[in-house]
C-alpha cells in the first residue's frame, strides 16, 4: 500500500472516531449532569531515514534529518467535568452538586455506582431513588406523613410530619470523591463505575475538602457548549474530507505510475 493512503487512511479513521464523540455530546446536550467527551489523539511511529544530526562530513552535520510518520491514532476518550450550569427545577427531591463529588447510586447487583444526576424520587418503600429505580447511598427514607422535605448544603435530610411542626432529622446525603474522575468508566444511565485509573472513592461529608455542597431545587445541566460543539464538528468535518483527498490524490499517483510503466 502507498505510504500516503495509509497515513490518510488513519486520519479518516480519527476524525470519523472525533465526529461519534460529538455527535455523543450534542445529543446529550439537555441530559441532566451529563459530562462532555474529549478525544484524544496522538501520532503514529516514525520512519527515520535520515536520523538528526547525522555526519554528513567530518565538518557538518544534518540539522533535523528526514523522519516520515505513519499516520494518527485515538489514543483514549476523556470525560470533562467541568461544571454544568444549575437549573432551577424547584422540586424537593432535585439535588445539585456544587463541586467535585458524586452521588452514590447502588445498582440491582449491590455495587455502588456513581452519577452527578441528582434527579430523585420516593419509591414505594419510602426511599430516596433515581429515575432507574435505583436507590440512593447511605439510604434516605422519607415518612409517606412527610409534608415538606428540606435538604441541606451539607446533605442533612430533615422532614416535617403531619400534626408535628417540628422537623425530624432522616439522615445525611454524602459524596464520593476521585482523585482522577477522567480514569472512572462511564457505564451508561448517568452512572459511572470505579476502576484503577480514577483511584478508590473518598466518602465525604457535603461541603468539606472540596467535595462540593448540595443546593436543593436544583439540578446540573450538562456542560457540553453547543457552539463550540458546532464549530468543532465543521472542522473535523473538514479535517475528514481533506484526509479524503489525500486517498483521491495518492491513487492518481498509483493510476498514472500503472499506466506509465
């Protein structure tokens, strides 16, 4: 194969693998705590037929030499978690996380998962849940007499009941916290799994050591900017179809050496 239609080859392959990304992105774009990807790229080994600073006499030597690379590759996906914009939903079971923590969701094998969409609901049993039905970690249940349910930024679930004007305490919300969230695996339904590369989850108190406070009423919208979304899809758009007419010009080259000869 010609050099330049394998080079080519995988720049098409990167942008067509940029383009998914996107697409991911601007689809989600009104998905409650949804985090943006980022691909990343890097290049292809090289071909060194002149190497740097190679003699060229006993006085003289090459000043960068003749390196050929073999093309690009997507080396890894990255989550951004930046913040998301706060959307005012004025409902009492709607959380938003002011910060670097996440909610601990236990899914239906008994393993704590972790997600930024603070959407609760009550279930039959009183508990605090997502909107997959699965219930929130430590476990958050509200009396079926509460009236008013008031979180606080540290997490503290307090209710008033029926006939008692006094609130009652139910229990406290905490955050986990990861010294590298990029490294955590996104498992779809907002939820994101533990892995080696985002390191063990701190359980943390709302509020403290940068996990975050909780604002009630509130929901984090995702952070992907449709604008810069935009403008990135016309460029590697761009980058695509450019690729593309390498591919066209390298098999003219091919043609005409065939018909030459």
């Amino acid at each position: 194969m010609h050099s330049a239609l394998w080079v080519s080859k995988t720049g098409m392959a990167a942008q067509d693998t940029k383009m998914t990304a996107i697409s991911n992105n601007l689809a989600n774009v009104n998905t409650v705590g949804f985090k943006r990807d980022r691909v990343v790229f890097e290049d292809l080994f090289y071909s060194i037929q002149r190497q740097p600073g190679a003699q060229v006499d006993q006085l003289n030597q090459l000043p960068s030499g003749v390196q050929l690379g073999s093309g690009v590759r997507v080396v890894g996906t990255q989550k951004v978690f930046t913040q998301g914009n706060s959307q005012n939903t004025q409902q009492q079971l709607d959380l938003a996380v002011m910060g670097s923590g996440f909610f601990q969701i236990e899914n239906s094998d008994g393993e704590v998962m972790f997600s930024r969409n603070g959407q609760f609901h009550v279930n039959s049993e009183g508990l605090m849940v997502n909107g997959q039905g699965l219930p929130l970690q430590p476990q958050i249940q509200i009396p079926e007499e509460a009236n008013t349910i008031s979180i606080g930024v540290d997490g503290i679930v307090t209710a008033t009941l029926a006939g008692d004007p006094q609130p009652q305490e139910l229990g406290q919300i905490t955050l986990a916290k990861f010294i590298n969230p990029a490294g955590l695996e996104a498992v779809g339904g907002n939820l994101y799994k533990e892995t080696q590369a985002s390191g063990q989850p701190q359980e943390m108190i709302a509020g403290t050591d940068g996990a975050g406070s909780l604002k009630q009423g509130a929901l984090e919208g995702s952070n992907v900017q449709v604008v810069e979304e935009m403008v990135d899809m016309i460029t590697t758009q761009r980058a695509y179809e450019m690729n593309a007419k390498v591919v066209s010009a390298a098999d003219d080259m091919l043609k005409f050496v065939a018909q030459a000869v």
